[in-house]
C-alpha cells in the first residue's frame, strides 16, 4: 500500500510537470522580454526530486496531488512570466475547481492601475469579503493574485495563501520550507493581519538598480487543526 502511494504521488508531481509543458511557449516568450524561463525537463526533474524526498512523510500528504511549497516557490520567482490559462490548467490537473475569479485594478483607491485578478482554487473552501474559509471537510484552497500586462496578456504572482485540513500536506510544506532555508524570524503582528502566527524568511538576491533587499517569505497561521500559510517573495517594491 506505501509503494502505491508513493506511485500516485510521483504521477502526480508529473501531471504538474507536464503541465508546464504545455505551456513552453509562454515561457519562450517571457524569456524573450527578459523574463525568468524554466524547461519543462528541469521542473519535472525538480518535481520527481520532491516526490522522492517525500517518502517517508505523513501517508495523507500522498493520498492526492496537491499544490506544494515547491511548486509555489517556482512560480513566484522573480520575472517569473505566465497567463491566465496556465493556472487553469495547474490547477484543474491537480483536481481542484475553481471557486473564484474576479477582476479589479490593484490600489485603485490610492491610484494604482495595475489590472489584476483574484483567483481561488480549491475543494470545500470559499473566498469572499476577502475572507477564505472552508465550507466543507476535507478542504484545500489557493488564493492568489494574478497581476498581468494588458498588451502582452502574461503576468506574475508574487504571494500564494493556502488553507487545509490536512496535517500531512501542512507537515511537508513545514519541511520543505525549513529545508530552502527559510527561518523564524518573528511573530507577526496580529493588528496589522488579524490574526496571530509566526513570520519565517530567506533574503533573495538584490534587484538590480535599487537597494531594496528582496526576500522569500511564509507567514503561518495555523491553528487548531486548521492549515493557514502565505508563502511569497517580497521585492520591496511596488508592483
């Protein structure tokens, strides 16, 4: 039974990796305008790595393909291009539904004009009033913010909130994430979230031409058998 789990989970972590296949030429063009691209070969060799370190977790992280810290961390690299059917399909192999889709302009109120949308993908879970919640058991949902350019039509996500009921997903993304590197750094403060959690972060290289100091960030929220974290990159900078 654990050989067929870990079976399922390395098929899994290739559904992802061909997906990203099929999105080359997305890629091709990001790399053209000076964007970061990553072959089909090298995320599903980065993906089967994952799926092989995960033997020996907890047997619920296997029993479905799930979005991972590693496949999260892939995208929200800097330059990191893509559109809006890439998510579609990530997420629709990967057997969650998409629960939510809007399109606004981000910071509207103070000025901004940077077209975005707001997507949640997921299983029993809701995202509204800016609030995202379970309405089911088991659970597991994506939120994200899609910011993209409206003559090229592909754009970048820098920050990914995932909640879940599910320990063995919250225990390997936990390791997998103090593996990269990432480290306690404080608590965060619960007035300016809402909430209580801890802050952990890895620097990133220097942006050139500023002097900001750029890093990898997971912000957890978890509490009480309910799986909350953020995980993202933090340019200092507005997008």
């Amino acid at each position: 039974m654990k050989q067929n789990r870990i079976i399922r989970s390395l098929l899994a972590l290739s559904v992802a990796g061909l997906v990203l296949c099929s999105f080359s030429a997305c890629r091709q063009k990001s790399s053209s305008e000076g964007g970061k691209q990553l072959s089909a070969e090298d995320y599903a060799r980065k993906m089967a790595k994952a799926a092989a370190d995960s033997v020996g977790a907890p047997a619920e992280a296997e029993d479905s393909a799930l979005f991972t810290y590693a496949m999260a961390m892939e995208i929200v690299q800097p330059r990191y291009k893509c559109d809006e059917k890439f998510f579609a399909s990530l997420f629709g192999d990967l057997d969650l539904l998409m629960q939510f889709s809007e399109r606004y302009v981000s910071d509207a109120d103070w000025g901004g004009d940077s077209p975005a949308i707001s997507y949640c993908f997921g299983n029993n879970v809701k995202y509204e009033d800016y609030k995202f919640t379970p309405t089911g058991s088991p659970y597991f949902g994506v939120h994200f913010n899609f910011f993209f350019d409206e003559s090229r039509k592909t754009g970048a996500v820098r920050q990914f909130t995932i909640i879940t009921s599910n320990s063995g997903w919250y225990e390997k993304f936990m390791s997998d994430m103090k593996a990269d590197g990432l480290k306690y750094v404080s608590n965060v403060d619960p007035d300016v979230y809402g909430k209580k959690g801890k802050m952990y972060h890895k620097k990133a290289d220097p942006v050139e031409g500023t002097t900001e100091q750029p890093f990898y960030y997971v912000y957890d929220f978890s509490v009480d058998g309910v799986y909350d974290v953020e995980v993202g990159y933090d340019g200092g900078l507005d997008m």
